[in-house]
C-alpha cells in the first residue's frame, strides 16, 4: 500500500499526518518543505490561485520557494482583499447604486477598513511580519479611559456617557463588598476554613479597594475630579465620588454590546499589534515578493475542471481570458464564489450558498484636532455604546498630531445592514449625530469622512464567515477536502473567522496538501 493510497483508505486529517510524521509540520516560522514543485518532465507545475487577498498571495509565496509557477488572479486593482488601509486618494463604489468616493484624508492620517488588529499569539502572523520585515507598534485596544453610552436607558445615568474605569472600578467595589459581607456573615454555601475566609477577605479588599469595615467608599483607582488632580504643594487632589450601585444596575451597561470591554475576549487580550502605517503593509509586501505574478483587475468568470488539471476564465480590459494550471488554489470570498460558473461539486456549492458572512460597517472621520486626546485623555482604544454607530476607535498612532481620524462606527449584523443602506452623507451625519452625544466635540471639529459596508463592497459580500454549530457541522467540511484538483484556502476555511492568521494558517495548510499530493506523484 502506498502512502497516499493509505492516506485515502483512512481519511486521515492533516492533524494525525502531522502527528504521524508523514507530512512536514507547520509552526509559526518560515517553512522547510522538501522543494519538488516540479513534474516528472522538470519544468514546474502550473498553480492559479483566484484572490490576492493574504491567504491566496500567502500561498502563492509559499509554493512559489517550492519551485510552483503560481499565478494570481485578483477582481480588484489593490491586493489584500479585506486588509484595506483607507487613506487620501482612496477611492470606492459600493454595489447596488451606491455613490462613488474619493477619500481625503490629510497625508498620514488613515483607518483600517478590514482587519485591524493583530492578537500576541496569533504567532503566524508575527512569524510573517518578520519574515517579510513589517514593522510593528502597539495597538491599544482596551482603555480605561474610553465611555460607555446607554442611549435612552433608565435612572440617573441614562444617556450619559461613563468612563469605563468608573464603571469597571466601581463594579467590583460593590461586588467585592457583598461577598465579603456573605463572608462575614458565614452566608456562603462552600464551606471554608476561617484561614481560606481572612485569605479571600484580603483578596476582596485589595480587589475591591474596601476599607477597613469592608465597604466601598470609591478609589483613587477611578482617578480625579475635573482640575482637580494631585500637584505640587498642598495639592492632594480631590477623589471623584462613586456612583450607586443601584444607578450602576439600572444603567443597562450589563448588555452584551458593553460587556466585551476590556481584555475579557482572549482574542482582544493585550497585547495587541499593528503594522507602522497602516494593515496594508502586510499585503503590500507580499505583493512585493510576487513581482509580476498577479493579474489585477480580472474577476474570474469561469472556474472549469479539465482531463489534466483547472481551466479558469477571466475577464481583462471587457474581454475573456483563459489560463490553465494543474491545480486551483480558491480562496474567493464564498459570496463571490457562489456567483461564478463552475464544475465545482454539489457539496462545495451547498457550502458557499449556505454558510454567511457578517454583515459589517466602519466609517473613518477626519477632525481638525484630537480632541479625545487634548479633552478626554483617551490615547488609543474603544468606546462603547448601544446607538447604531456601536463603537467608536481612537487611533493608537500619531498621537499628539495636529489632526486625527478615528473609527465613528464599528458596526454588524442589522445595524450594519440598516446603515450600510444608507447614502454616504446620511452615514456621515448619523455617526455625527450619535458620536457627538459622547464628544460634544464633533460638530466644531469635523472635516470629512470615509464610510463602508463590507457586504456592499464588490468581490468581498460580507466582512467574515459567520459558523454556528449546525453550518460548521454540515458545510464546512467540504471547504476542507480538495474537490479534485481545486483547493480551498482564506479564513473561512479554519475556526479563525475573521482574523488574519485565518488566511494565514489556512494558506499553509493548503500548500501542505498540495506539496503531499506531487510528492506522491513525483515517486510515481
């Protein structure tokens, strides 16, 4: 039995390969596969890979140092695919009558329309940063010192804006002061040693910031009244006074759309990166080590299956073009893959009309001067509030610039739809409306704006792959299995939805697949 015939009588995943030895493992650092990207006649097999987005140009880098002639076909006229850094000079027209934009944005102002951050352990990602030398800052993503906003909520905090240190601080006060009263009390149902009780009620304290009678009272942790910091001379400062417990549960601040605040979703857990200049200098050096090897502006029309490998048709300057190659690298976006004429099989289109995408917006507003720094302190991370503009992102560069852009919406799923069916201008003036109900600053500020919806973007349909249980059980697999010669790459075939090190690590995966398969046929 041959290994490959073995490969085929087992279903073995690429897990138990690895695990067996019988395929190269991939870590992240740069790989180390055996180069034999050549047929048995010497000249090198022919790969097209639909998409230069980061898993369809990660690919074609990858099998490209294995000896593959890759070439990349890509609708758009810019690689990178939804790592899209929006700057002056941009331009977009959305689908379905949607007005054409021109961004202008001052010199070295930007926003990330797609991807925007880059989680520490996502170590693929930062294996290909060094490897490609993009440089990397600091993103700040959870700060403290950002607002939440209840808009039309109940009690004396409704519709106002509350720093998220306030609200955090004072939380676990008061929380912290219940337990250890139900401690002091002996109300708790564990049974506990009075040396594990003076152990918690220490935590508790600390935790909490009680005093010695075990109640909150505030914390200098919650910071200053206005003016009123510590200085020099008889200056101590002034605490700000800590809001009711009662006012904090009435407040509404316990909704799902607040609580991802902070480090609490292990993706969002800092330390956070980004790349020096915007998200696209990832792409933009992949592109650059693809001199010559990627097709832009050809929407692929056709994706065939031949005798001896795929026949793809593309549209070039209004006319049809055709290229063959012996194997197909897809990583389309599955909306757009469901759109082209193919010979894929049944389960694999079953897949791309059932498995959706997020439905999501941003919009990037240029202000004369920073004022989330100069007023509110607030350098870098993320307000939060439950209007439709959802979130708002302070940049974590160029701080203390004369002008500024940040993110006046972040938004998804019928916000995102409601919004995104908008005209540009009534965009605009909603995230100005509802932004300026947190920085009062907006309308003296403001100077142009940048919006999009990413299921209106053409040849993206959506932000990310969106799987519940019963999609990822009934779908998915057939993105994983080679439909003949035609591979399957991009985040929506890994449990990475919406990250980069999806594309990443999916792109690795198939380049393994296929790197096995010709060494099959090599020994033959």
């Amino acid at each position: 039995m041959t290994r490959r015939d073995f490969i085929n009588s087992t279903s073995a995943s690429c897990a138990s390969l690895l695990a067996w030895g019988m395929l190269p493992a991939a870590p992240a650092s740069a790989f180390d596969l055996p180069a034999n990207g050549r047929n048995t006649e010497g000249k090198a097999r022919k790969v097209i890979i639909l998409g230069a987005g980061l898993a369809g140009m990660t690919a074609a880098y990858e099998l490209g140092k294995l000896g593959y002639d890759c070439t990349v076909l890509e609708a758009r006229s810019r690689s990178g695919g939804r790592v899209w850094t929006v700057r002056g000079g941009t331009q977009e027209t959305e689908l379905n009558g949607g007005a054409a934009q021109t961004c202008s944005f001052a010199n070295g102002l930007y926003f990330n329309g797609g991807a925007a951050r880059i989680p520490h352990h996502h170590q693929i990602t930062l294996q290909y940063c060094r490897e490609l030398g993009v440089p990397l800052e600091i993103f700040n993503g959870a700060n403290e010192s950002a607002f939440l906003y209840n808009d039309g909520g109940n009690g004396d905090l409704a519709n106002k804006r509350m720093r998220i240190s306030d609200y955090h601080n004072d939380m676990r006060g008061y929380t912290s002061e219940l337990l250890a009263k139900a401690l002091d009390q002996s109300s708790l149902d564990q049974q506990l040693t009075k040396e594990d009780i003076e152990k918690l009620i220490d935590f508790l304290k600390n935790e909490g910031d009680l005093n010695t009678a075990h109640l909150y009272k505030g914390t200098n942790r919650r910071g200053y009244k206005s003016k009123s910091d510590p200085g020099a001379g008889n200056a101590p400062g002034t605490l700000t006074d800590p809001y009711g417990l009662a006012d904090l549960l009435r407040s509404g601040f316990m909704q799902p759309v607040f609580y991802n605040v902070g480090d609490y979703a292990y993706e969002q857990q800092t330390t956070l990166l980004q790349p020096v200049g915007g998200m696209d200098a990832i792409p933009k050096a992949l592109e650059k080590k693809l001199a010559g090897k990627i097709i832009f502006s050809a929407p692929v029309t056709e994706l065939r299956k031949t005798e001896n490998g795929v026949r793809i048709v593309y549209q070039k300057a209004g006319k049809p073009v055709e290229i063959t190659g012996e194997f197909c690298v897809c990583t389309l976006p599955l909306p757009i893959l469901k759109g082209i004429e193919s010979d894929l099989s049944g389960t694999v289109k079953r897949a791309a009309d059932f498995i959706p995408y997020m439905k999501t917006g941003k919009i990037g507003l240029q202000f004369k001067r920073r004022f989330w720094e100069e007023d509110d302190g607030i350098y870098g991370g993320i307000s939060r509030t439950n209007m439709d503009i959802n979130q708002i992102w302070y940049p974590s560069f160029g701080l203390q610039g004369p002008k500024g852009v940040l993110i006046g919406y972040y938004n998804f799923y019928s916000r995102a739809e409601a919004v995104g069916a908008m005209s540009v201008a009534e965009r605009e003036k909603l995230a100005m409306t509802q932004g300026a109900k947190i920085h009062p600053q907006y309308p003296s500020e403001f100077e142009n704006s940048f919006s999009l919806a990413w299921h209106r973007i053409p040849f993206s349909g959506g932000g990310w792959a969106v799987y519940d249980d019963a999609t990822r059980k009934k779908y998915y697999p057939a993105l994983l299995e080679p439909d003949d010669n035609i591979y399957f790459a991009g985040e929506h075939t890994t449990y990475l939805t919406a990250w980069m090190a999806g594309a990443f690590t999916s792109a690795r995966r198939t380049v393994e697949s296929i790197h096995a398969r010709v060494g099959e046929y090599t020994r033959k």
